[in-house]
C-alpha cells in the first residue's frame, strides 16, 4: 500500500516547526527554538541549512519515526520569483534561486532546500513547497511608489493568511471568492494584506521593513534618517540590513526578539515594555486602516493571527483602534503546518498538479 505519510516543515526566523500526519492525522508536532545566540554563528540565512536539517532529523529519530514511510516532504515557499498561488515541486530552479537570495534573505527560504535534501534521500518521496511568500496578487496601483527607481513587492505570510482566510470561511460559510478581509499575521516579521475577492490586492512589503514594527524588524523608518545613516560609514551593509531585519524591532530596544518576554515585562509594570509593545499594537491598527481604505472601507471581517495573536492585552489594543471598521476576529498562533499538509494531500489524492517552476 502507498505511504501516506506527509513530512511539513516551517523554519521561521525564531523556530523550526515540523509536523508529520498520515493522510490528514496529525503523528507528531514539534517546534524547535532558535535564540539568537544559536543563529549568530550563521552569517547567510542558508548557512543554517545543515544545522537545521539536522535538528529535525534528530526528532525524527527521537520519535521513532521512519523516513522510509515519507511520501511527500513539504516546506513553506520561500522568496523565490514572483508566482501565482499553489503547490510546487521542488526543482533545480528554484533550488539556485532559493541558495541566491534572488528576492531576499529570509528563513522560510531553507523551507524548500530542507524538503529537497530530506526527499532526495529516500526512494520515492516527493520535495514541494505551497503557496509561498512571493505569491503576487497586488493591483498595479499597490505596485507604484513615488519615484519610477523603486517598485513595491508583493512578499507576505501567503501561506498562513490564506489559510486564515478558509477557516474563517468555513465557520461564517462564506465564499473567499466573493467577501473582502484584512487578515495581519503577527509573528517575527508582520504582514497586513487586504483579500479583495479572493485576492491579495495589496500588503506591505513586510521583509525589506515596510509596515509595522515587529519583534525583529523595524517597520517604515523616516527615509532621511535612513539615508544618513547609510552614508554615516557608521555601518556596513550587513549592518544597516539588518537594523531593518532581524535586530530592529524589539530586538533593538530590548535585545530580544522574544514577544513573550516583552510582554511579561509589560505586565510587570516595564513601562517601556509597554510602551513599544503599544508602539507594535498602534503601528499594526495603522496599517489595517490602510488595508480599509484599499477596499474602499468594504470589510467584512478582520482577522488577526500568528504567534503575537496569543496576547490578548495586545490583540485587545489593537481591536479598540480598528474595530469601527469591521468586526475583529484572534485566531491565535498558525495554521501552517495543517495548511502545508493538506495542499500536499491535494497532490498525492491527483486533485491538483503541481505547478512547475521556472
């Protein structure tokens, strides 16, 4: 009999998740930790691909899972070129332009190189990826900035704001195709996209630091000050980018990326933790009102999810500014993992065809 055995993984900027299922059952879950002291030995993001690799073989193991019994590895979409939404095989393509950094360095880049090489290693399982960040659905108005130099790009949580999205859907019993959503996904990095009909009509260019702040990245800075400060010979390239993405943030202020220190701390009665965790809250209702008037103030719902959902005192402040616009549902944390397993269910039943990558 066919395995039916579906390797996911999800390397994050903070964590890697893995998760196994047979068919649609859940076998194991597992998120594993990275502090910054673990990831500062690696310059490139790609340079964790080993490390990474091994760690979760090594739960594997530790769980007695078989690999043999693997049919499909899996990963979150990394920032390849521009794609429209859906599943992927894994091919050498995409493996050179995953390595490269072709759109960027992020985390959910070693989503696919890890897929390959674990998959590539057993007899007959399959390497994919679904729905990554650079799926692009943007309006032409959302693409044009103020000068012809500089073009924003569609890059996003895609795979967990869909996801979102048909959840949400299936317990209102509404149509994606025919509703409007504001969904933000509050994780290491934060995305604000306006759906429009079953489509991400605009979002902000959450990698390279457009939007809200978040626990690592600092969100639109005052370009001027910006500019100074990369003509100040103060810092270096990967300095600078940096101070945008990946020790901005909370980790600039607090030398930490972790949210649910911060948010102790705030509760402790820091009042800088709670100011700059108000800061995120405020940037993030900011944003969502943007994402409102894209939609011409037509909302039907606005949904906030991710790792950050979990705290209610920041969820809370941010329904208090944003609720006048549309109703405001928390899902809290991801649902990734059952989303990344279910579109590699979709491949293994023949109900869809990946998509092949050029």
């Amino acid at each position: 009999m066919e395995n039916r055995r579906i390797l996911a993984i999800n390397p994050g900027s903070t964590s890697t998740k893995m998760a196994v299922y047979d068919s649609t059952t859940l076998i194991f879950l597992k998120t594993i930790k990275h502090s910054i002291e673990d990831l500062s030995a690696f310059v490139k993001i790609t340079d964790q691909l080993p490390y990474r690799k091994q760690l979760i073989l090594s739960e594997l193991s530790n769980e007695n899972i078989s690999l043999e019994q693997i049919n499909i590895v899996i990963g979150r979409g990394g920032l390849i070129k521009p794609i429209k939404s859906g599943v992927y095989a894994v091919n050498e393509a995409m493996r050179l332009d995953l390595f490269n950094g072709i759109m960027g360095e992020h985390a959910s880049n070693l989503g696919g190189l890890i897929a390959y090489e674990i998959a590539h290693s057993l007899p007959y399982a399959k390497a994919l990826i679904a729905d990554p960040v650079v799926v692009d659905e943007l309006q032409d108005v959302a693409r044009i900035t103020g000068h012809p130099l500089f073009v924003r790009k569609s890059i996003f949580h895609a795979l967990n704001q869909k996801a979102i999205a048909r959840l949400y859907c299936q317990s209102s019993g509404k149509d994606y195709d025919f509703i409007n959503l504001i969904i933000a996904h509050l994780g290491g990095g934060i995305s604000v996209g306006a759906h429009c009909h079953g489509k991400v009509i605009d979002v902000n260019q959450a990698l390279d630091g457009e939007g809200p702040m978040s626990p690592e990245r600092s969100g639109t800075l005052p370009a001027g000050d910006l500019i100074k400060a990369c003509l100040s010979e103060k810092y270096d390239h990967i300095q600078l980018y940096k101070m945008v993405n990946g020790a901005g943030g909370y980790v600039a202020y607090f030398g930490t990326n972790d949210a649910y220190t911060v948010e102790q701390m705030a509760k402790n009665g820091d009042a800088k933790a709670k100011l700059i965790q108000d800061v995120l809250g405020y940037h993030v209702s900011k944003q969502i009102g943007s994402c409102a008037a894209a939609l011409k103030g037509k909302v039907d719902a606005i949904l906030l999810t991710g790792g950050l959902a979990h705290n209610k005192t920041l969820t809370n402040y941010i329904s208090e500014h944003v609720s006048f616009i549309a109703q405001v549902l928390v899902y809290p944390g991801e649902d990734e993992m059952k989303a990344l397993a279910l579109n590699a269910l979709l491949v293994m039943n023949n109900e869809i065809i990946c998509n092949v990558y050029i």
